[in-house]
C-alpha cells in the first residue's frame, strides 16, 4: 500500500492518496498550519502511518519572507492566478525530468522537496568512498532566495572550481552559496529554450564531473 500527498494549488486543497486514488481532501482556506497538520496526521493514521513524528517543519529565518501563516493565521484564496501559473511550470517541468530517470541509470525518481518545494531528480554516481561520490542534481525552483522567480538548475558536486566552469550556451552560472547552471523564467523566449538548456546543460555537468554520458 503506498501512501502520498498532493497539493491542488489552484484551489489549495490537500488530498491523500493511496494507491494513486484519492480517498480524503481538505480545503485548506479558513484552516490554520496546525489545525491542516492535525487533520493529515489523523487521516493518515487511518491508513496505520506512524504520525508521532510528522510536525511542521523549521526553516532558517533567511530562507522565506516572514509570513501570518507562521503565526496562527489561517489560509486565505489569495492570487489562484499565480499559483495556477506556478502549476504550469511544474507540468511543463516533469516531463522532461523523467525523460532523464528513463535515460540515466544513476537518477532517482522524481521528487518535490518540502524544503525549498522544488522539483527535482539525483543522479549519483558512487565511489570507491563517500568523498569519492559525485552528484547531478537536475530540477526547478519556484523562486527562492536566490532567485524572485521560478527557475531551472543544473548542479554538479563536489563543485567545480569557479575559474574552470565552462561557457554555457543559455542560461548562467550561479556561485553564490551553490554553484550550478540557471536558467530563469524570464530569459525563456522560445518553446524549445528549456528541454535544450537542460539537454545540453546535462551532457556539461557530466563532463564536469568525469562521468559517462549515458550514466
């Protein structure tokens, strides 16, 4: 039996799912982050989850703005225009994520962070040891501190020195904190900008890190 959660953003209902059907909901307009978290720890208890260990999540005072849902208030309708915008480009981004699970043997599944709620796939590809281990991590981010808009990345670890990254044919390098490919949203102009940037980015990374491109 698998058991997941879904976020509708358009309407902001959350919806557990078993077995890939929907067997609960809650709206979450009028409802406060813990009275949400106490509705899913008790319908997934239902299905015999474990809930004692389920809580909100800390983040670091600088990774999100301050918000009134931190302190009590609850959800309101707010802009469903730019949610539904948001959703569009997870859709647009999935596709082209599992066509890299599908063609790379070292890429896990497909999978959206709670932390930074990006989308993304790891590839890994393991050494003799730990520190031996290198990593491609190919995703996108709805907008976080380092970017005020949802964007795609393409990171490479351990991270190369900044002096020997290569040019890129779009995007840019981000080294601030992170080092990895970028391409934002606003610097796509053409249907094909994106599945390229990512194609071509990929085959860089792997480069990079010395590995073969069909790992």
């Amino acid at each position: 039996m698998c058991q997941a959660v879904r976020l509708l953003p358009g309407s902001l209902t959350s919806v557990i799912l078993k077995d890939g059907a929907a067997i609960a909901s809650l709206p979450l307009v009028g409802q406060t982050m813990q009275q949400a978290l106490d509705w899913h720890k008790a319908e997934l208890a239902k299905l015999g989850v474990a809930t004692d260990s389920i809580k909100l999540l800390e983040y670091p005072p600088d990774d999100f703005p301050d918000h009134p849902l931190a302190h009590g208030a609850a959800f309101e309708v707010g802009n469903s225009a730019g949610r539904e915008a948001v959703a569009a480009y997870f859709a647009q981004t999935q596709p082209l994520l599992e066509k890299i699970v599908a063609e790379n043997p070292a890429a896990a599944a497909i999978a959206i962070w709670p932390h930074h709620f990006d989308m993304a796939t790891l590839m890994t590809y393991a050494g003799l040891t730990e520190a031996d281990t290198k990593y491609l991590g190919v995703g996108l981010s709805p907008g976080d501190p380092s970017y005020s808009e949802p964007y795609w990345y393409i990171s490479p670890y351990p991270y190369p020195e900044l002096s020997d990254l290569p040019a890129l044919e779009s995007g840019n390098w981000h080294t601030d904190y992170w080092v990895g490919a970028v391409l934002k949203a606003t610097q796509i102009t053409k249907a094909d900008d994106l599945p390229v940037f990512i194609d071509r980015t990929v085959s860089v990374a792997k480069q990079i890190l010395s590995v073969p491109e069909s790992a």
